[in-house]
C-alpha cells in the first residue's frame, strides 16, 4: 500500500503526454523548450501536435520532457541515484517531497548550462558510459601514441666513418667513454636523466 501511495504521489501520475507538452510549451514557450531540451521538435515549426506525435515513438525525448516536467516545472528535489535510473513516470516520491513553484528559466540560464555540460563532457572527452541500455561516449582513437613509443634522442655530436666497420665501432668507443667520464654512469644504463620518461607529459 505504501509503494502504491509512493508512485500516485508522482506528478506524471495520471497526467498525459499532451497535457503535459501543453502546460510546459504554455508556461515557458518553444524556445526555452528547445534551449533547454535541444530537441527538434521544439525548434522546427513547433506545435502541441507535432512535439506529441513525435515524443511518443521516441522514449529517450519524452524521458527527458518528463523529467524536465518533474525537476523545473514541478520544482521537486533531484532523484536519487537509485530512481534515477528509473524512467520519470516510475519514479517514486518521498511523501515529505511536495511540488513548488515553477523555476524561472532564461535563454541566459540554459546558456550557461549548456557550456557547463560541454566543459564537462570534455573532461571526460574518452570516457565511455551506457544509459538506458545506450552507449555514449567517445572511445580513444587507436592511432594515439603509446607512452611506450619514444623518440631517439640525437646524438650531441655526429658520427663519422662508414657503419660497422673497425674505425667506426673504435671512434663509438671513444665517445661512450667520453660521456660515462662526464655524467658518471655506468655503460648500458637506461635510467639515464637524458632518458626521456614515457609518463611525463609532453611538452
């Protein structure tokens, strides 16, 4: 019985797609709709009719018009993490939970929220995630670099004498133990400071 009372306290109970595309477009208009929705129903010759028939066959879009209906129009506090993934019309509401004042949106408000979003969105520019079954999400292009593939570095000074023959590998010689003399380490080792670091950004 308590669930029961739980769903009915839902302000979708009851209430029809087109009542609602009625009382939101009538309060806020089209504009402020597609500003804050960017969905196109709402921009291109925009009607009560036409955002209906689309929002029917297309659940992500009425989802999303039921929880604006719900979090702006109704003003309730923000689903929990639980019911948020329940679609709008599913959601319980806690019975201490009572509808308020419609907010006061702006062209300005869902401009700002829109460069939230993007910035937001960047910071997570690989990550991929899944949501009503959907996945979203850029996954990382293959051909980026490995931290694993370095460049060589150049030699300081360069190597005269034709490869592998005697004078060359001798003249090698010579600068190897120049270099060991100077920085002090030993032949072979590959921690040297000039050893460039496959985690260090580049700059």
């Amino acid at each position: 019985m308590n669930n029961n009372m739980n769903y009915e306290s839902n302000p979708l109970h009851g209430v029809s797609l087109n009542k609602i595309v009625t009382t939101l477009s009538e309060h806020y208009g089209f504009e402020i709709l597609y500003a804050y929705l960017n969905i196109n129903c709402f921009k291109a010759n925009p009607s009560i009719e036409s955002s209906e028939k689309f929002l029917k066959k297309t659940d992500w879009a009425r989802e999303k018009v039921e929880g604006f209906y719900l979090y702006e129009y109704k003003n309730l506090p923000r689903a929990s993490a639980k019911e948020f993934e329940l679609p709008p019309r599913d959601r319980t509401i806690p019975q201490d939970q009572n509808p308020g004042e419609p907010k006061e949106l702006s062209l300005e408000d869902a401009e700002r929220l829109r460069i939230k979003r993007a910035q937001k969105a960047s910071e997570h520019g690989n990550g991929v995630g899944y949501r009503h079954g959907k996945k979203f999400g850029n996954e990382k292009s293959s051909k980026s670099r490995s931290p694993y593939v370095n460049s060589k570095p150049k030699p300081n000074k360069p190597l005269t004498g034709k490869p592998y023959s005697s004078s060359f590998k001798e003249e090698n010689k010579v600068e190897k133990k120049v270099e060991q003399k100077s920085d002090g380490s030993a032949a072979g080792n590959n921690t040297s400071s000039n050893s460039p670091d496959p985690w260090a950004k580049s700059r």
